[in-house]
C-alpha cells in the first residue's frame, strides 16, 4: 500500500497544531522558570533561610576524660618482599 500526497498532508495537519502546543509549553515554562520574579509576600517567615549563622565549638569536650584514655595506633612496619613487576602494562 503505497502512502498518497494526501495521507502525508492529513499528518502534518495533526503534527503542526501539536508542535505550537509544546512550543508554547516550553515558552511559558521558560517565562515561569528564568524570568518571572518571586513575590516575597508569597514567602512565609518560617521558611526564610537566615542569612547568617553563629557556629559554636564547644571545646570542653575534648578534655574529657574518655578522650585521654584513647591510645594512638603504633606505627605499621614498612612493606618487606617482592613490589610488582618491572613492567606493569605487559601480558603475562
């Protein structure tokens, strides 16, 4: 069955009105998202990030008495034996 003139342009009679559909989505999504300005009467106070914040270090917690009693690690003895191969990158 051989597709006629007229079965492509009754497609593209479907296909056009669909294309300005997304175009016009796409647009208005773009507006919302990059142009339009928030309102900052829509913002509620609790959810307003504060700007700055204090961070305190409490200190007194590394004179503890747990703290002291930790042992450090001795040291690990350097590698004794055979490194690798010469050459790495060669076949077996």
């Amino acid at each position: 069955m051989a597709i006629t003139f007229l079965e492509k342009r009754k497609r593209l009679q479907y296909l056009f009105p669909i294309l300005g559909v997304l175009i016009l989505i796409t647009v208005f999504v773009l507006w919302k998202g990059f142009f339009a300005k928030e309102r900052p009467e829509l913002i509620e106070e609790g959810v307003k990030p504060s700007l700055v914040k204090k961070i305190e270090i409490d200190f007194e917690t590394l004179k503890s008495l747990e703290l002291e009693e930790l042992q450090l690690f001795e040291k690990t003895p350097l590698y004794e034996g055979e490194i690798g191969r010469e050459n790495p990158f060669i076949p077996y």
